[in-house]
C-alpha cells in the first residue's frame, strides 16, 4: 500500500514539477495539458486522477511554487550566524544569481502568474495574495529581528516596509526580463540595503519643503 501512495505522489510530482518548468517559460494559457504530459511522459487519463481540471492544476501549481520559494527564503532566514539583513539578502543575491545563469529569462513564476491570471480567475487571485502576504511575513519577521538586534534603524513599520521590499523586488525581476540585464535587480539591492534600511537613515526625522512651478511640495528629508 505504501509503495502504491510513493508511485501515485510521485508522478504527481513529476507532473507538477514538469508543468512549473514549462509554464514558468511559456505562461499559463499558452501552455496544454497534453504538453506537459508529453514531457512528463505520463497517461493522460492520469492528469485527471491528480486534477480535477486545467484551473485545479494551475491552484495546485501555484502551492508548488510557494513551497519552492518559501524554502528558499526559510534557508537563508535560518542561518542564525549571519545577520538578519545580511541573511536577507543572501536571498535576493541567490535568485539575481539565478537570473543571471538564465539570461535573465523566466523572473518569478509567482509573479509572473499574477500578471496573467489576477485580473482572469479570483481563486487564481485570492491563492497568490496568499502567497505574496506569506512572503511579506517572512520578509517582515527578518526586519523585525534586525530592529530587535539594532541593525535596523529605529521608527519603521516593518510590516509595511516588508511588502515595499517585496514589491519593489517584483518590479525590478519585471525590468530584468524587458531589459535583460541584472542591473535593476543590482540597483534594487543596493538602494534597499545600502540606503534604505541602512542604521544611520532611520524612518521619520526631519522634512523641508521643495518648491516646484511654484508650488510647495513637502518631502521628507531622513536625518
């Protein structure tokens, strides 16, 4: 019986991971069911035995990527020797390393999916909030460590500053793949690293006023 439920997981996984591989290059919708088990080299009456349907593959998918992702951050999270902006980093290096290697091709698969199917399919949706906020929170934990241990300035509200970072990270993978080169994801760390979180720009402070046409537009100036 156990070895039955190792081979059934197993060629779900293959299916799954197969599936992931072909999408992330081609998208969701440009990609069929027979496609991916061609190279999965599996029955197509098996899809059905995993899948309910295309979408329930895709919802499914979308887990897939999570895990993949979330390890990745836990990896370097973990790494109590280092310090938690460095060990943050470490993760947003690994991945500009990766992009790197794949000519700056495929950016993230969570991302990419979210560009296609948000505005097409709410449960698509609703499953990559999801997974954006778990990012976010593991993101937010490492800032408030960095607080806790004084390599964060004083003053920010490590929640919002997680999802700016987040945000700010998939809009510069989305510069990479138009522009195909790693500089925005290189610009990316040195402004959230080096300026941003730096310990001597800590959040609030002082602000002046900047007049433009005419008008006062006032700006904060971090002290």
């Amino acid at each position: 019986m156990n070895l039955i439920m190792t081979a059934r997981a197993d060629t779900k996984n293959r299916i799954l991971q197969v599936g992931a591989e072909i999408i992330h290059r081609r998208g969701f919708n440009n990609t069929g069911i027979q496609e991916i088990l061609r190279a999965a080299d599996v029955p197509k009456g098996s899809f059905y035995f995993y899948f309910r349907s295309k979408n329930d593959f895709g919802l499914q998918l979308i887990d897939y990527y999570e895990s993949y992702l979330v390890r990745r951050l836990q990896k370097h999270l973990s790494w109590d020797q280092l310090s938690p902006l460095t060990r943050l980093r470490g993760f947003f290096a690994e991945f500009r390393s990766g992009f790197g290697a794949d000519q700056c091709r495929g950016g993230c698969p969570i991302g990419n999916l979210a560009q296609e199917m948000g505005d097409l399919n709410e449960d698509f949706r609703l499953r990559l909030e999801s997974v954006f906020e778990v990012m976010q929170g593991a993101i937010g934990q490492a800032l408030h460590e960095a607080a806790d241990q004084g390599e964060l300035a004083p003053g920010f509200d490590t929640g919002e500053l997680a999802g700016f970072i987040l945000n700010s990270w998939q809009g510069a993978i989305l510069q990479m793949k138009v522009c195909k080169s790693l500089e925005p994801l290189e610009s990316f760390e040195r402004i959230i690293f080096e300026s941003t979180l730096s310990r001597g720009t800590p959040a609030g402070g002082g602000s002046e006023a900047t007049t433009i046409n005419g008008k006062g537009v006032r700006h904060e100036r971090h002290l």
